[in-house]
C-alpha cells in the first residue's frame, strides 16, 4: 500500500520544522520552559527549606555548612525536648583505632548493657530498638547461632545449663554494609567507627541484607523517645534523635568516645566483661588483651576482620 | 506531525474503546485508587504498615521487584529467536516486547520507590545531583541500568509509533542498534539483580554463583509465557497476523528454559542437602519448614510442581500445540515463577536471621494493596501502549488515507519489510 498525506489535517512528518505554526510549542521551547520552572523553584525556596529537604551529604558540607546544620539540629531539640542540648561534629582523633573485647566467661546475660545502650543513644521505645542483642547458648553446643536465644526469660541470670554472647556492631575493617550501601550514607570514619548519615540515608536496606551480624535497625516507625528520657549530649553521627524511614546501629558511643569516655555499655557492664580502647596504642587495655590473650571474631571465615573481639578471660 | 499532534493523535486513540476496554480501564483505576490510598497511609506512617521488620528486611515488595525485572528482560530477549527464525511479524514482537519491557520497569522502579523508608530522598540515586556508590554498590549499578533500559525502550517504542502515526518507516540507523542492544541490555539488567543478592557473603542461600544463570533460565519461562497469552489475545481480537507455528516455537524454547531452570535448581539443592552445611537451614525452611514453621513449604511443593507441570505441557508436541494446554503452560509458568523468584528468593534468605532468629514473614494488606496498584500502573500502561500500537501495527490507521503518489515505501504493516 503506498504512503499517504493525511485526510486528517495532519502535516506530514519532512514539513515539520518549516510548518511549525506560530505559537506551537516546539520540543526545544518546552525543555526550556521545564529547566527555567525548575531552576526558579529552587532559587524561590528559602534557605530553611533546602537546608531541610534538599540537604547535602554529610561528607559534602563546608566547615560552615556544619556549623549551621548543627544550629539547626540543636534548636529542633531544644524545642522538641524543652531543654538546653549539646550537639557536636567533634571529627575522628589522629592515632585512634578503636577496639573492643568482650569476656565470655564473665558475662552474665543481664542484659544491663542493653539498656544502657538504649537510654544514652536515645534508641526509640516504641517502636523497640535495640542496638545489643544478647544470645543465650548451649553451653553444648558453643556458639552456635541456629539454637540461639534471644528471647531467653529465666527466674535468674545466669542459668547452668547456658552461656551469653551479645552481639551488636562488629566494627568491621571490610564492612559488608558500607560497600553496598546505593548512596554512600554509610561510611567508617578514620577512627573505624561505622557511622550512618540520617540525613542521606535513603532507607532502602540494603545494608541491613549485606549485615552478617544482625547489627543494623530500621526505625520503621515514627521513633518514639520519652522526653524524661532524652539524653541531650548528642553526636550528629550517632545518638541523635533518628528521623523515621533510616536505618541506625552501634557507633561505640561516638559522642562518648571521641571525647576520651567510655562507651555506656562498657561502663554499665557490672562484671567487667566488657573492654574498649585503643587499638593503636600498646599499652591500652584492649592492645594487653589482644596480646596476653587468645582473642577470635564472629563469623571470621567471611573476612569482615571484626574490631569487635571475643575471649574467655578465666 | 509535531510533539503536539502525536500526543493528540494518541489520545485519540486511547479514548477510542467499547464497553469492555472502559470496564478494564475502570477496574485498573479503581485497584490505583485502592492501592494508593494505602501507600499515602504508608508515606505518613512508615514502613511500619507493612509485616517486614529488622529480621526480614526485605519481603514483598522487593520479591516482586526481582520477578518483574525477569519479565522486562525476557519480553525483548525474545527478539533474538524471531530473528534466528524469520517468524514474519518481527516488527510486532518487538514492538509488543519493548511494550511489556517499558511497563514491567515502571513496575519494577515503582516497587523500589514502595521499598524505600525515606521516598522524598529518591533524587540521592540521580547521578550527578545525588552522590550514588560507584562502582561498589551493586544497587546502584542496578538502579542505572533499569533507568537506561527504560529509556531505551521508551525511546525505541516511542520512534516506532511516532514513525508508523505518520506512515513513515522508522529510521533503522536509530532503531536496528537499539533494539540490538536492548538484548545484552536485558541480560545486564538481570544479571546486576542476581548480584544484588550473590554478592552478600553473610546471606547463604543468595551466596551462590549459581543465582544469575537461574535468574536468567527464568526470565526466560516467565516472560515469553506473558508474551505468548498476549499473541493469542491479539490474533484473536485484531488483525495482526502472528503464525501459530511461531507461538509453537516459543513455546518449545520454553521447554529448554524451564528445564535449565529446574536442572540448576535441582544442581543447587543436591549440593545443598548432601553437604548439609550450616547454609542448607534456610532451603530447609523453604521446602520442608523448621521448628514449626511451615509458611512457605505449600508455596515452595507448587512452584516445583508447577514447573515440571510446564515443563512437560510444553515439552511434548502435542500439548504445547493444543490451545488448552498450552494456555495452561503458560499459566504453570506463570505461577511457578512468581514464587521462585518472588517470595520464594526473598524470604528464605532472611529465616531464620543472621543471627538464628526465625520471624515468619506474611505481608500485610497494606503490602498487597500498593502491590496491587504497581501492577495495575504497569497494566494500565501496556493496555493504554498497545491501545495506540495495534491500529498502527495492523495497517487500519494508514489505511484510513488516500494514497499519495511517489512514496511507496516505509509501509507500516505486518509484511513490510524489516529494518535488517
């Protein structure tokens, strides 16, 4: 059949350019209109807005630029928490890798650090999350995750017949979670603590997949925080109240430890099994241990290298 | 014809429809409006909505995500055997395949963006404005490659019914590379998917370098068995002549993809079981349950059932010619990979957790309405596309028109020649 002209008015396709009516909208006019809308959208949004909505990576901000998020962030909580707030972006010490061992044979399961844990990284209640999770074992068995109980609810602690391993962040050397994340919102900081942007995170989890110990939390709530319960001395990076839709986890306290503390479940810890430090100077705690000690990691054969260590001190 | 006339022109064409097609429409719209609601429910409240939680992080949406990347992979791959062939109506298949390719990614992307705890921050992926992990975030190279597929088999779909609404033949200098390259194209996609998930050292049932070739021996079952219900439909209901001899054909390759796909399977679960290492607990849970739960096991017996039920319709002769039970293949196909690849990939692999805990996972009505809106964009989207590509497809739009001396080439029906 052959090729026809339109007995519709439509004007054949070689007589497209010239015949363009006046006032029709080429494709060229209309591309333009869309990128000048946008770009008038964006330089008539406030300050405040872009600061909130269309803010940059953390890693990305100028030294000002940090100075004014963090202004922002203390005055939200100091309205939301009606009281005086500390929030600081005090960067990785020079000659600090942080460590940490925990004594197997002394932990009672007690779950103390939990708590802790919960009340100085201001965790939300409701929705539960908990960056420590404590496993009970056969003593039988050792550890083996597959009969493992987190659920364990005894009279006392701890029962004959069991042993405790918690477990939370492990600190890796070749995190698993910061290599897949899509955006880079997960990174290890110089001092080789794991930390989390939750102002980029974009919730997708794939991290908490690529996590081989459980260690990362969703808040897939609205994260609830008592105000009597607040603890105000934040670190942008760490225990800073979460927005909902991210995801959290263990940062050895980073609010604490930069500033020379200990983590809280290393100070809440009522029979001492719990040890940090730093791993780059050899007369630390951590360094003796790893040293007088015989020392392994969880899951070793995927070569996470865990900063997190494990020993039978008695 | 400008920008302008072709998009009235198409909407002229889908506001053009009987009784049935409106019903159609209105029953997709209605499902939209349903699923909708219940994710502006899940926007405000959070993921919270939905049955996942910290032990199984991924579920519903992601299972289907991973199914429908299959079925945009398979729909273009078809091209190749049309072309090894001569089936005749090539220009159909491909058009209809790049058709189900642009709808299954919109499905695909939109079950991503139902995914995500924080959609507002879905521009950190935009390259260039966001900050995305390359080259090490395997997600990121997959949400790039999905984003250049659809664009170009939006591309593609868009020249040739822009082209064929004017009775011009395409411009094979654009069209014969693309669609060309749409076909590794389409293996990438799929390939980057599996590794999603064969990347992760600390999830073993995903761990296996056997994951991409199953991907791929399915996307093979399950988008041709879409294709071949929709070639029946067309034969029947337009004038777009696809030989039955071709449909047989697909059908036969179907066989051989399904018999890789159970062949690789079976290939896993023998190293599985007769090693029996701490990574079989999670087949376990699949197919026989453990400590008391059995949530998957009736999902897992059907999509092993359903695919040597497929495999065996479509293996013999007889059966993959007879439309009865050739549609029923299709069907067993259909039901088979839905699970494999769904559920069935997504949920094992989280029970029991890294650290032994066993959450059994059932999605929430919330889940099941936004997915089911996702599928009805995606079929509103083909129904609407093959709206506006039949007539032209069919030659009933040219030949509407007088006929116009000295240029006789370029006709847009199914015996025109190909651009090749």
């Amino acid at each position: 059949m052959p090729d026809t002209p339109t007995d519709r008015g439509i004007p054949s396709g070689a007589d497209e350019e010239t015949n363009a009516a006046p006032g029709q909208l080429s494709r060229r006019d209309f591309l333009t209109a869309v990128g000048v809308a946008a770009a008038g959208f964006l330089a008539g949004c406030t300050p405040e807005f872009r600061e909130k909505y269309l803010q940059k990576h953390f890693l990305e901000l100028s030294p000002q630029e940090v100075e004014a998020r963090l202004a922002r962030l203390r005055d939200d909580y100091a309205k939301r928490f009606g009281q005086e707030v500390s929030v600081s972006a005090l960067p990785a010490q020079p000659g600090v890798l942080y460590g940490y061992a925990l004594d197997l044979s002394r932990c009672i399961g007690c779950r103390r650090c939990v708590y802790a844990c919960v009340r100085e990284n201001n965790q939300s209640r409701s929705p539960q999350i908990q960056w420590i999770r404590v496993l009970e074992m056969e003593k039988e068995k050792g550890i083996d995750f597959e009969t493992a109980n987190p659920y364990y609810n005894p009279e006392r602690v701890p029962d004959p017949e069991h042993f405790y391993v918690p477990v939370a962040c492990q600190q890796c050397r070749t995190p698993q979670c910061t290599m897949v994340c899509p955006v880079g919102a997960t990174w290890q900081e110089p001092d080789g603590i794991v930390v989390v942007d939750y102002d980029w995170c974009i919730g997708c989890r794939y991290c908490m997949a690529a996590c081989p110990y459980g260690a990362r939390h969703f808040n897939w709530g609205e994260p609830e925080l008592p105000v009597a319960e607040f603890n105000p001395n934040l670190h942008i990076l760490g225990n800073r109240p979460r927005p909902q839709g991210v995801v959290e986890k263990c940062t050895f306290c980073v609010q604490r430890a930069r500033v020379g503390r200990y983590p809280a479940c290393v100070e809440i810890c009522p029979v001492g099994a719990r040890k940090f430090g730093n791993l780059l100077d050899p007369e630390s705690e951590i360094t003796r241990i790893i040293r007088e000690k015989r020392v392994f990691v969880l899951k070793a054969e995927l070569k996470t290298e865990p900063k997190f260590y494990y020993f039978y001190g008695i | 014809m400008g920008p302008l006339k072709f998009i009235a022109t198409s909407t002229r064409f889908i506001l053009s429809g009987g009784k049935a097609y409106w019903l159609w429409l209105g029953f997709l719209v209605a499902l939209i409006v349903w699923g909708g609601l219940a994710y502006i429910d899940q926007f405000r409240t959070g993921l919270i909505v939905t049955n996942m939680r910290d032990q199984v992080s991924w579920a519903f949406y992601i299972g289907n995500f991973t199914f429908l990347v299959g079925v945009a992979a398979a729909a273009v791959v078809l091209v190749i055997p049309a072309y090894i062939y001569h089936w005749g109506p090539i220009k159909e298949v491909a058009l209809l395949g790049e058709i189900l390719a642009v709808s299954a990614i919109v499905m695909c992307l939109l079950f991503v963006v139902a995914d995500m705890g924080r959609p507002d921050r879905f521009w950190h992926l935009i390259p260039g404005i966001g900050r995305m992990n390359f080259p090490s975030s395997v997600l990121a190279w997959d949400v790039l490659v999905l984003n250049l597929y659809l664009v170009l088999n939006v591309v593609i779909v868009t020249h040739l019914l822009y082209r064929g609404m004017q009775g011009r033949p395409y411009n094979p200098q654009l069209v014969v590379p693309l669609v060309l390259f749409s076909i590794p194209a389409a293996v990438g996609i799929h390939t980057v998917t599996a590794f999603i998930y064969a990347g992760l050292p600390g999830r073993p049932y995903w761990n296996a370098s056997i994951l991409a070739p199953r991907f791929l021996c399915s996307a093979f079952c399950s988008g041709p068995a879409i294709m071949l219900i929709l070639f029946q439909i067309l034969q029947r209901t337009t004038k777009i002549a696809i030989r039955d001899a071709a449909i047989w054909k697909i059908a036969e390759l179907m066989a051989y993809a399904m018999f890789l796909n159970l062949f690789l399977l079976g290939a896993e679960l023998f190293k599985e079981y007769y090693s029996a290492t701490e990574h079989l607990i999670h087949f376990q849970y699949l197919f026989a349950g453990i400590h008391g739960h059995h949530a998957l096991v009736p999902y897992a017996w059907t999509f092993v059932a359903c695919g040597i039920g497929a495999f065996l319709l479509f293996l013999f002769p007889a059966t993959r010619r007879n439309v009865i039970t050739l549609n029923l293949g299709c069907l067993l196909i259909y039901a088979s990979v839905y699970i494999e690849k769904g559920m069935g990939l997504v949920m094992p692999a989280f029970t029991p957790d890294t650290l032994g805990e066993i959450y059994e996972y059932t999605p929430t009505i919330h889940e099941l309405r936004i997915g089911a809106a996702i599928f009805s964009i995606g079929f509103l989207i083909f129904t609407l596309l093959c709206r506006i590509a039949v007539p032209i497809l069919t030659g009933e739009f040219s030949a509407a028109r007088t006929p116009a001396p000295g240029r006789t080439k370029g006709q847009w029906a199914p015996h025109a020649s190909t651009a090749s």
